[in-house]
C-alpha cells in the first residue's frame, strides 16, 4: 500500500507564507499536505514537477459566481488561473434572502450591476430557496472543479425587509434595521462568510436605477455590522465612490469598531482623481494603527473594458446608424459594415453620449481604446492607441476602430482601460499591490461577462508583475504570498494558502517561464444561449484542490472535489 495519495516531486515550492522558493517534494494524503521537503516514501500517483514553480491554489475573495454556482459545476474562468477557491456575493448583488416574489428585481440587480445577462439568470435560477441557508443549500447540491464561499448581500437583504421602499432608497426604520440584521446574523450562522455592501454609482440595475444600498443611512449599516458582529464571526466587504472620504471613513471605522469583525475595501486608482487612492490607503492604514482591521482590495492592472460587434459595447453602439443592424446576428452585422456605402453613413454619422451601461461614456475615447492582440498588453504605451494610430495613418479613429473590430470576422477586440490606468502606465497598480494593508482582488471572475475579462487577475499578477514588466517587478513569494495566504486570511480561511504540513492540498504546479495569457474570445455557453467573454492561459500545469488535479494543461478532467465552505475555518494545529 502506498504511503500517500500524491507525491508532487521535484519542483521549487513557494509556500505562500513568504519564504523564498526551495527544491522541495510536497505529499498529500486525503486532501491534506502532510510533508513538505525530501520524501521518501511511495504514492498512488506522482507529479513530475522538476523545472516548474509549485505554489498554494490561489484564493480569490472577489468574484459574482452568485448564479453560476447554482447551475454550472466549472467555476470558469476562474479555475483556469490557478484559483481553487472563490468569495462571491460581493458588492451588495446576490440571489437570497428572496421572497418569491423578488426574482425579477434581484435578477435586474445582477444584470446591471454585473452584466450578467437577464436571460440566463431566468433560465439557469431554479429558486428552490427563499432563505440564505437554503441557498447555500442549493449551492451545495451540486459539486464543483474549486471550493466556493458566500456572503450576505445587502441589496437582497434590504428588498426583503423593505420591499419598493428599500429599492427607492427610502429611509430604513429602527424596525427594518433590526429585520436587516437578524437576515444577515441567520446568513452568517448557515454558512456565510460575511456580509456585503455597495455604496457606488456605478452599481446600476438593469432598468438604470441606483442599487437599493447606494443611499442607506450610517445607522442602517452600522446596525447590520452589529447583526454581524453578534455572530463572533464573518467579514465585511464595501465598495464606495468615497466622494467625502473622511464622512465615509467615520462610518466604516464605526461598522468595524462596534461589529469587532474585519472589513475590506475595494481601492482602484481613478483617472479622474488620480491621487485619491492615497488617501483612502492612508485611512486604511490608520485604522489599523488604532487597532482595526481593514484591508484594501486592489487589482494587479487596469479594470479594463472589451470592445467588440459581439461585446456589451463598442464605440458605434449609440451612432444612429449602427442602430438600425444592432440587432441583427453577427455574420450580417459584418457584411453591413463592410458594404461601402453603409461604411460611408456610419462613419460620418456623430456617435451620441450615453451613460445609461458601464462605461459607455467612455467609447468614443480613442486615445484609451487599444486594439488587442493575441497576447494582450494590458499596460500599452499611448502611442499604440487607436487615436495615435489614426494620426500616424493620416485617417479617423474611428476608422481604424472599425477595421479593428472587423478582423477575423468581426471577433476583433478592442481594450479600454479605464480604473488605475493612469497617464499611460500602471504606477498606481504598483503601488497599490506592495501596501502593507492590501490584497489582490476585484477580479470579478464570474460577471461583467460582455464587457470586462478580469477573471484572469491571477496570471497578471504572477507572470506580469512577478517576470515581465520591464521595471519596478515584485519578487514572486511576496506575491504568491498575497494572492494566496493573506487573501484567505481576510475572509477568515485559515486552513489554505501555504504548502505546509496540516494545510488543505490546494496546490499549483505552474511553467512560470511559459505562464501568459491569450486574447479573451466570446462564447455562448450560458443558459438560454448567453454570451460571455471567457480568456484563456498558458502555463498552468496542473491544478489540484484538496489533492485530486482538475486542471492540466488547462484541460480539466473528471474531478470535482469542489465544495461548499460554511464560514471560517481555523487553522491546522500541526
């Protein structure tokens, strides 16, 4: 008999706990690491891993798998880069508490929110819950190629209590505030991980109205936090536009001081205000000095939109005269634009403003917008904007935009990077990423599916930070260590995240010399034949969770060990 389940031979281990890489053997036994260094024994299967980086499953505390979770078993395209384990339920958007007659409002929520087509959501839902325990339950029913956690959203939370009022952001009472609470304290208790807000104008339902949660009172949510805090566990999550920083702070330094629970912060560097990141880094920073714990979540590059025919927007999607083939399938679409005389009409026809989708006021930005190729830049130089090269063709953007878009039958992209983004570079990035007081996330792996392909952060993070940026690179423990260990620490998962004796066996061998991403592509594998952007990567060799591989060479195979996390887990005693 064989003394362990799996031996991964060979490699350079970086444990996630901050340590510099070493030539060590990894053995796993049951799903658990139960040696680290040079083994001896023998195992049902061994894994070459001679010349290749073996690192922790990455944790991602940022994802909307909200639905997907309910109806798909692959929890891609997050399982593709190296995570083993998902947070979803994030900012304030989820799918229970519901009352039965809510399914629409929660679905025009998500859609909006998260550009998660209406569609598939009808379809994929079953609403065999009402509850937040009977979610979770659902969820649970169906196994997974990654380990997935929930939190309580707010926005579902506050339609439950306070039906139309709470959508039109009315006033909660003492009464509904208490009914919030005892909502998101049953979440908590049946398995949550925590509790989730948003506070963001970006955040939109599908029918253009704020999300219910944008206006609620400090009282409102520092009465939830107490809900929270009542469970001697969970997290708390918010996303905010923080237009008065210092009122905004007071609240969430409140929910965090009279909830005794952690907090964590979506921080991204605004164009805009290309310096106000600092300072909500510097009251993050401070509450920790006094003794309360909040993190910043930041991404590793740009929150970035794709453009294209077949993509939530693109430059000619309010022009007049792309109205009149917008409906049409593709294939018509690009016979349509390439028709001499329709071309004529279309270019010379102004493009109207819009606001009413994510970033739509951005499409007509040129000197932002980025053809994408095979192997996406995602900090490109200004001059390679399709603005820069209309000059240097002597033609419009808007020209060169359309052909961009026409390559390969019409799948052509085009990148639009927007948040941390700033005067050409990713400096903000970099400073984000080495702060004391953060983690990587925001990747948004499950939402966002027509517009924004961000599910891929992790390999971003690894191959361009930690090999390719042609300055200020971060070493790959430090970062290994912040995508893995401390991500997992901040939602209260202590038993994942390092290569040690007594930790799960969420494990990644990775050819770091051949690790890249390609071009995001659409495809139509939702329910009700919904389209999504999916991207893929190179280099992932083999992907394990809890010992069983579900991924080589980004094939996944038959394993689903996936599973259902019911709140924190403590750390291993050996």
């Amino acid at each position: 008999m064989a003394d362990y389940d799996l031996i991964v031979r060979g490699g350079s281990v970086i444990d996630g706990a901050g340590a510099d890489a070493r030539h060590a053997d990894v053995a796993v036994r049951d799903g658990i690491i139960v040696d680290v260094g040079t083994v001896t024994g023998s195992a049902t299967r061994e894994i070459d891993a001679d010349g290749a980086l073996v690192i922790p499953g990455i944790v991602d505390i940022h994802s909307h798998y909200d639905g997907q979770a309910t109806w798909d078993t692959r929890l891609q395209p997050s399982s593709w880069h190296g995570v083993t384990t998902v947070v979803t339920g994030n900012c304030g958007v989820g799918f229970a508490p519901v009352r039965d007659d809510d399914h629409d409002k929660l679905i025009e929520l998500m859609e909006g929110v998260e550009d998660i087509p209406g569609a598939a959501l009808h379809e994929g839902l079953r609403w065999n819950w009402n509850s937040f325990g009977e979610f979770l339950d659902a969820v649970e029913q169906l196994p997974h190629d990654i380990d997935v956690a929930m939190q309580v959203p707010h926005g579902a939370v506050r339609l439950n209590v306070m039906g139309e009022r709470g959508a039109n952001h009315e006033d909660a009472t003492a009464d509904d505030i208490a009914a919030m609470a005892e909502l998101t304290r049953d979440g908590i208790e049946a398995g949550a991980l925590g509790f989730s807000t948003s506070r963001t104008r970006n955040h939109k339902t599908s029918t253009g109205a704020y999300t219910p949660t944008l206006t609620a009172a400090p009282d409102e949510l520092i009465g939830i936090a107490q809900g929270v805090g009542a469970t001697g566990t969970g997290v708390l999550q918010v996303v905010s536009d923080f237009l008065d920083v210092d009122d905004e702070f007071a609240t969430l330094r409140e929910m965090v001081a009279t909830s005794g629970r952690p907090m964590s912060i979506s921080v991204a560097r605004n164009p805009m205000v290309p310096d106000a990141f600092r300072g909500i880094l510097d009251h993050i920073s401070a509450a920790n000095a006094d003794g309360l714990t909040m993190t910043g979540q930041v991404a590793p590059r740009a929150v970035g939109l794709i453009l294209g025919l077949e993509c939530t927007l693109n430059p000619f999607l309010t022009n007049p005269v792309y109205r009149e083939i917008a409906d049409r399938p593709l294939t018509e679409r690009v016979a349509a634009l390439r028709h001499p005389d329709f071309r004529r009409r279309l270019l010379t026809r102004a493009t109207e403003q819009s606001r009413d989708k994510l970033g739509a006021n951005l499409i007509s930005r040129f000197e932002l917008l980025f053809e994408m190729a095979d192997e996406p830049d995602y900090e490109p130089a200004l001059d390679t904007s399709i603005a820069a090269v209309a000059a240097q063709r002597g033609t419009t953007p808007e020209e060169v935009a359309l052909d961009a878009m026409l390559a390969d039958d019409g799948h052509g992209l085009i990148y639009l990077p927007f948040l941390n983004y700033v005067a050409g570079n990713l400096d903000g990035c970099h400073e984000m990423l080495v702060h004391p007081h953060t983690v990587p996330g925001l990747s948004d792996g499950g939402a966002h599916v027509g517009t924004i392909c961000d599910g891929s952060f992790p390999t971003t993070l690894l191959a361009y930070w930690g090999r390719d940026r042609d300055h200020d690179l971060i070493p790959l423990p430090f970062l290994v260590q912040r995508h893995c260990r401390d991500t997992a620490r901040t939602v209260g998962l202590h038993d994942r995240g390092v290569i040690a004796p007594g930790y799960r066996a969420d494990l990644n061998v990775v050819d770091f010399d051949r690790l890249r991403l390609r071009k995001p592509t659409i495809v139509h594998d939702l329910p009700a034949n919904g389209r999504r952007l999916l991207q893929r990567a190179e280099g992932w060799r083999h992907t394990l969770v809890a010992g069983q591989e579900t991924y080589h060479d980004g094939v996944a195979t038959d394993a689903l060990p996936g599973r259902l996390i019911r709140g924190a887990t403590p750390a291993p005693t050996h």
